[in-house]
C-alpha cells in the first residue's frame, strides 16, 4: 500500500516537472531593453546635423479667452465659477496631432505639463487649432481656427499667434527639432549575443544604416559575445570623439563594418512621448 501511494506520487511529480518544462519552452525569453544614452546638447554647440527641415518641434504655449462669450454668457454654468477649464487640440489633416492635459478655472491657461514633441509634417498638411471647455457630461468648444497650411502662416519667429473666431488669442510654438546628443538606439543582452531592438529614425544609428533586427558581432575588437554586460554598456556609454568601430550581421546574413559616431538625435513624438 506504502509502495502504491509512493509511486503515484512519483508519477505526479514527474508529470508536474514535464508539464513545467513544456510551459516554459512555450514561453519566449523576455529580455531587458537598454537605451544607449542620450545627453543635452551644449550651449552653442553646433548640432550635426542641423534639424531636419520636415521635422518641427510642437508645444501649445498658451491662450488668453475673453471674460465673456461674444453672445455675453460666462463661461462654465450654475454650479461653475463661471470660468472654463479649458484643453486645447491641434489637429492635422481632420485627425488628432497633440492635445494638452486640462487646466482648472482660468482664462489664461499655459498647460505647463501638456504633451510636446518633435513631428514629421508634410508641407500639403492642414492645421486645425480647437480650443474646448472640459465639462462633467459634454465638453463644449469654446473656438475654433483653421490655419491650413503652415507655408502660409508666420512662424519665422518660432510661435504661432493666432485669433480664434470667439476671440480666443492662441500661442503655438513650432520650432526647429529639439535635439539629444548619443547614437539614437536601443539593444537587448540575449543570452550570449547583442542585437538592435529599437532605433529613432533621425539619428546618427539610423544614418549609418543600423536597423532592428542587426546583431552585433563585434564592438572595437572584441567579439560582442565574449564582452561582459559591464563592458558592452561602457562601450556604448562612453563619449568617443573618435566613434565605436561595429561589426554587425543582417537578418539575411550579411555583415556589415562600420563606424558609429555621436550625433545629434531628434526624437520623434510617435517614438519616444513628450520631449522637451
């Protein structure tokens, strides 16, 4: 009876081990994504290369709204103080490009933490700025202005001034791309080897022709699979005037040497959020 009850038990335990063993050879490896970094860029440091001229730094700045609706009504309702807590949305093409957090009961809003960032435009794309009064059931616009084409609006001096039809006064920046100094990608530690997981799509990584995906074979002289974690980070984290010297395979099979220097990066909003 004894040698019953422990031979089941065994059974079970075996059948329990392969059951574990078959979940986790279903399961891929997750590997930890390292950023190579990125810094500021110096006082008066000449950034090479300069921003792209299709890429523009956005932020709302900030708006002033008349006390009064022109129709005379305050803004907000009964159970207001009568003053909005207004958002405001840029839109681009009819569909959403930014759009800033809410700011409670003023008239002046400069929405400090809203979204910025750098964005690719196109010169055919149009503008739409919507000012809007958030509210507990419906929001309520409190105005509108369509701009068009931003090659036919004054923005020499970095800030879009505009007038809504309400008489809201509406400040845009839209500036040169904002920039970062560093090598603009990402790379994971697999189990022995390097490989490129993510790389932002201005920058010197990118323009030399790096791509998710690559293997990194060898960093300087050293092959890449021999190198500690504590070896490969301070390769890349490193500031080297004279660049880091990669080898790196393509998913096809092909390598590639190169010379990897820093440079100036400009971090798209669709890749990396808020960027100031």
């Amino acid at each position: 009876m004894v040698s019953r009850y422990i031979s089941f038990h065994r059974c079970v335990g075996l059948a329990c081990a392969l059951g574990a063993a078959a979940l986790l050879s279903a399961c891929p490896a997750v590997y930890p994504e390292i950023k190579t970094p990125m810094r500021d860029a110096r006082a008066g440091q000449v950034l090479d290369p300069a921003p792209p001229s299709d890429v523009r730094w956005i932020a709302f700045k900030k708006a002033t709204i008349p006390s009064l609706t022109r129709d005379g009504r305050r803004w907000g309702n009964e159970l207001s103080s009568g003053l909005p807590d207004p958002y405001a949305k840029l839109l681009v093409n009819k569909g959403p490009l930014l759009e800033t957090t809410v700011q409670r009961a003023t008239l002046q809003p400069t929405w400090p933490d809203a979204p910025a960032g750098n964005f690719r435009l196109r010169q055919e794309d149009r503008f739409r700025v919507e000012i809007w009064d958030a509210r507990v059931i419906n929001d309520h616009p409190i105005g509108i202005r369509d701009i068009g084409r931003l090659d036919s609006a004054d923005i020499s001096s970095g800030v879009l001034d505009l007038e809504t039809e309400s008489g809201v006064r509406v400040q845009v920046a839209i500036e040169p791309a904002h920039a970062r100094v560093g090598y603009g990608f990402f790379y994971e530690l697999r189990t022995y080897d390097v490989y490129v997981t993510r790389v932002f799509e201005e920058s010197p990584a990118s323009r030399a022709g790096i791509r998710p995906g690559d293997q990194i074979l060898f960093i300087g002289e050293k092959l890449a699979r021999d190198m500690t974690e504590g070896e490969i980070r301070t390769a890349f984290n490193a500031s080297r005037p004279e660049g880091v010297k990669l080898t790196i395979k393509r998913a096809n099979g092909a390598r590639v040497d190169l010379v990897l220097k820093e440079g100036a990066v400009y971090p798209l909003f669709r890749e990396i959020g808020t960027f100031r």
